[in-house]
C-alpha cells in the first residue's frame, strides 16, 4: 500500500499530460468503481456520510480531466450525489438538498442530450419530450432512471415552487420509460417513486391509493422484502394518507426487523431506511389523529 499510494497520487496530478491522462483517469475510475461497491455495502452512517463526499470529489476531478465527456462518471456522479443527498441532506437540511439533487440532475441532462433528438426536443412541449425518448434503449435506463430520481427529489423538496413543478410531466415520462424499459432496476425503483406519488396526492386532487398500493406490492415482490426503503415510503406516504396505523406500524417493524446482511450489496440503504423508520415512528402520534 506504501509503494501504491505515490502511484496513484502520481497519476492523478499527471491528468493533463496527453496519453498519460487517459490511462491514469481510466484506472483511477476502476478505483473509485470499487470504492463505491464498497461504500454501498456500508452499514455505518458515520463513516459513510463521512466517506462520500471525498469520493465525489475526486469524480468531479476526473470528469473535469476527460473534457466532461465521459458517460460512466457523468454516471457515477449522478447515483453519487442523489444517494448522499437523499440518506444524509434533506433530512436535515433543504436548501442544501434542492443544490446537491439540481447537480445530480444537471450531470445526467449533459450525458443524455447528447442524444441529440433528446436535446432538440428537451425544450419542445410534453408530446416531443416523452417521443423523444423513444431514442433510447434498455442500456440507457440507469442513466434515465438516476437523473429522473434526482430530478424527482429535487421538485419534491422544493414543492412550494410552481416553476419547478412544471417539470413534473417529464420526470414521469423518465420513469414510465424505466418501467416500460426495465421495470425490475434497482429493486423496482420506478414503482416507488409513482407508488409515493399516487399515494401523496389526496384523492380529490388525482390520488389513487389503489393504484399506489399496486406499485408498492410490485416494488416489495421485485425487491423480495430484501430491500426495505420501499417499506419506509409507504408508512410515509400511503399510510398517512389512509389514516392506517396499524399498517403503518406494520411496515416500520419489517424495516426495524431487517437484517442489514440479508441484502449485502445495499446495507447503506438499508441502514439509511433504518434511520428513517426511526424517526417516522416517532412522530406517529402528530400522523395520525
């Protein structure tokens, strides 16, 4: 490790030096590919949110190195800084949350407009956007899925503001083409995220509980129960909405029950949903009346 840690330190202030720059930039990604596996498969908070953002850093860096022109760390970056901002950010602080998931989103739009039937219809109304998508295949759906997730979080913490609602409609065009396209990416994600929809808007305003609890199921199955940030979203959202609280407390004892082992390549999210849990159940008695 003594003689490998001067290497990489070598190679990554050597970025500007032609032929040299591809090589380190490339190997040090594979690194930080790594890296990240790992962090995911961390179960301790602390360490973690004290981890990440060093990690982000360095793959600003290397974007940066590769002329902003690299798919798989614009990639990285957006999963990267979604993730952080969603487990330890918007809890705790919204404007830095509304910064951190704008800079996921942005990282994703400059990757996808480079489809350039994307780009030109990017600004077109709702019909040329979501034609526009068609463009794409099933290799796209994580870049597709994680750009929508930021961009989904971002106008959900910034919900008193109508000129961010507006780019609601295309959010949902994103995530119809992950389920369209691969609905079982990352546990069911797509699911959730029309599933806490449906649920979170009242009935007479368009809420479909029925449907809510359908993309829930579809979400808890395509996850085995393995993965319970799902479990944390429907006591938040659908539970509330319908006034159960025995389902609700339901819920939040499978999150407290699971094994952070059961799914090892998510402990991060599963402790994240832990946490959550934690501090839902707690304000059980102000949800429900």
């Amino acid at each position: 490790m003594k003689q490998l840690l001067p290497l990489l330190l070598f190679s990554f202030f050597s970025l500007s030096c032609g032929v040299v720059n591809t090589v380190a930039v490339n190997a040090t990604t594979n690194i930080i590919d790594y890296g990240l596996g790992a962090i995911f498969e961390e179960s301790d908070l602390d360490f973690a949110e004290k981890a990440i953002p060093g990690n982000l850093i360095l793959l600003e860096a290397l974007y940066r190195a590769k002329a902003k022109d690299d798919d798989h760390l614009a990639f990285l970056l957006v999963q990267g800084y979604t993730g952080y901002t969603l487990g330890f950010v918007e809890d705790v602080d919204v404007d830095r949350a509304k910064v951190l998931y704008a800079r996921a989103r942005d990282y994703g739009l400059q990757s996808l407009k480079k489809n350039k039937q994307f780009a030109a219809a990017f600004d077109q109304d709702q019909l040329a956007f979501k034609k526009s998508l068609e463009q794409f295949g099933k290799d796209d759906v994580p870049m597709i899925f994680w750009t929508a997730n930021a961009w989904g979080n971002l106008i959900n913490v910034s919900i008193s503001d109508p000129t961010v609602l507006g780019d609601l409609p295309k959010v949902n065009a994103m995530m119809e083409f992950v389920l369209k396209n691969d609905e079982t990416y990352f546990y069911g994600s797509a699911h959730l995220y029309f599933a806490a929809i449906l649920a979170t808007t009242p009935k007479n305003l368009g809420g479909k509980p029925d449907s809510a609890r359908y993309h829930f199921e579809k979400c808890f199955g395509i996850g085995k129960n393995l993965f319970v940030l799902p479990h944390v979203y429907m006591a938040k959202s659908y539970c509330v909405q319908m006034q159960d609280k025995e389902l609700f407390k339901k819920l939040l004892l499978t999150v407290e029950e699971a094994s952070l082992d059961s799914l090892p390549a998510q402990r991060l999210v599963n402790a994240i949903a832990k946490r959550k849990a934690r501090k839902l159940s707690e304000k059980i008695d102000d949800l429900f009346y």
